[in-house]
C-alpha cells in the first residue's frame, strides 16, 4: 500500500505511454491533415462526443467504485482479523491452565503459534506465494505439521480444523467446560467467515466485460475527438485530447489496480505488515521477547 506520492506528471505518462502515445499521434494526425493536406471535411459535430464522454465518464467511475469497496472491503476484513486473532490468544492465556510459574503452557503455545501460522498462510495464499517456503511460517509451525498441510487443499482450513479438534478434546476431558468452548467456538468461527471473505475477493473477479468495454470506448474517444476540435483550436488539439482522453484511461486503469486488493502491486493491502503484526501481538501475550521485525514502508513509501 502506498503511503505518499513521489510521482510526477512524466512519471505518469510513462505508466500509460501506450495510450499517451496513441492519444498523441491521433491528434497530430488530424492537425496536420487539416493544416497541410487542407481536409476541413474530416470534422465532426462535438455533440455526440461530448455526450459519449459522459456517458463514458458515468461507467469508468462506476466501475472504479466498485473495484474499491473490494479494496475496502478487504482492508476490513483483515483488521477483523487482527481483533479476533488477539481475542483468540486472550481467550488461550485466560481460559487454558498455565505452565510452572504462570508461564505459558505447552498447549498454549502450540494453539498460539498455530494461529500465527494459520495467518500466514493466509497472506500466502492470498498472494500466490508458496506457504511452505514462506520463512515466517516454517517460524510457526514444525515440520510435521507443514507436511501434513501439503496433503490439503485448503491449509487454512485445516488448521482452523486442528484448532477445534483440539479444544474439543480439551472439552471432552473437562479441562474447559460448554461456556468456554463456546466462546472458543465464536472466535473459530468468525475466523473462518474472514477466511471465506477473503477467498470470495480473491475468487471472483469483476466481469471481463466491464473492463473490456471501458478500455474500447476510451481508446475510441481518444480516437474520435480530435476530429471534434480540428476546425478551432488548432496545434491545441494535441494536449487536449491527451488531457481528457488519458484522465478516463487513468480512472479505468485506477480501478483495474484496486480490484485485487491483495496483489504485491504498490496498491494493494499491506498484508506482510499486518500478518506480522498479529505474529507479534500472540508472541507478547505468551510473554515471548524474541519477535520477528514488523515491515516498514519501503523508501519509495510502500508498505507491503
């Protein structure tokens, strides 16, 4: 995610010089039919372009605010994450018995560690990463748990699962009785509905067509509306059929960025940061001092 903008406006035809260059030799192209070759025909009324335009303005937006309440959407979910990924290891310290001394019990641990893993693995998938590569999670889970994982097509189900079964066992034994592992239950299972958000953003994308037809009909404006302004304006017709022709390519293409709010593209979510944030949030409450480093922002003002 990005946190402040070092651009500027060469920078910024440089990320579309395609269109930019396209939008420019459509333009010099009926200047200089008009002033060299004398073709005052090739006109046309600007009306209908101006009624395009609007029209066309009214469906790129539409489409950009839809692809950012994705975005927002997952930002939300994952800052629930982080509120019941610290709920949970309350719940681990307060409701499991302690190790000698009040520290934190074997059991304790492997549930909290567990569920660091359990995040990571999440950002991996996420993003597309190999989870059993991932150093943070090879951190939080033994060898044999990460083994068992390859055998699953869903690892963050699988241990959510071992979570359960676990308490469940607890519960079974007397060691937590119905209320706890009800309130354990909750917390699972609100796990799991963030889970399932998640996997829906990243699952579903918007139709092709939205972006197909706002691509033709902006790359068809820039075309046209030259033409709308030849008889007038003259050389002037070049910066301007740039400056509206490339601030629709600029909201379409803002959109297109924003629509998968868990890419590794400078838009998308910090997930790196916010995974190892609730990493060492379930360490502190086991009263570990050894944590990994929270990522910060890159020079450029990234934040992954």
């Amino acid at each position: 995610m990005m946190l402040h903008t070092r651009g500027s406006v060469l920078r910024l035809l440089q990320w579309q010089w395609k269109l930019t260059t396209v939008f420019v030799l459509s333009a010099t192209a009926v200047f200089l039919a008009h002033e060299l070759l004398g073709w005052s025909w090739a006109t046309l009324p600007p009306m209908p372009l101006i009624v395009v335009g609007g029209a066309m303005g009214i469906f790129v937006s539409f489409r950009t605010n839809q692809c950012y309440d994705r975005w927002w959407e997952g930002r939300k979910l994952w800052g629930r994450m982080v509120n019941s990924s610290r709920h949970l290891a309350d719940q681990v310290v307060a409701f499991l018995p302690a190790g000698p001394k009040e520290q934190a019990s074997e059991l304790q641990q492997r549930l909290i560690h567990r569920h660091a893993g359990y995040v990571h693995i999440l950002r991996c998938l996420l993003r597309g990463h190999d989870l059993f590569a991932d150093e943070r999670v090879r951190a939080c889970l033994d060898a044999g748990e990460l083994d068992a994982l390859r055998r699953r097509s869903n690892p963050t189900h699988a241990l959510l699962e071992r979570q359960q079964r676990e308490l469940a066992e607890l519960h079974r034994r007397g060691v937590i009785d119905g209320h706890i592992m009800e309130a354990f239950d909750r917390t699972l299972a609100a796990l799991l509905d963030i889970q399932g958000g998640c996997e829906r953003i990243k699952k579903t994308p918007l139709p092709r067509g939205y972006g197909f037809i706002a691509n033709r009909l902006i790359l068809a404006f820039g075309l046209l509306f030259p033409f709308a302004l030849a008889t007038n304006l003259g050389w002037t017709i070049i910066p301007i059929n740039v400056l509206v022709s490339l601030s629709f390519a600029l909201i379409s293409e803002a959109g297109r960025v924003l629509e998968d709010p868990f890419t590794m593209f400078w838009n998308g979510l910090p997930l790196s940061q916010l995974s190892t944030m609730i990493e060492v949030n379930l360490r502190e409450t086991l009263g570990e001092e050894r944590l990994p480093e929270i990522p910060g922002p890159s020079p450029q003002g990234v934040l992954m």
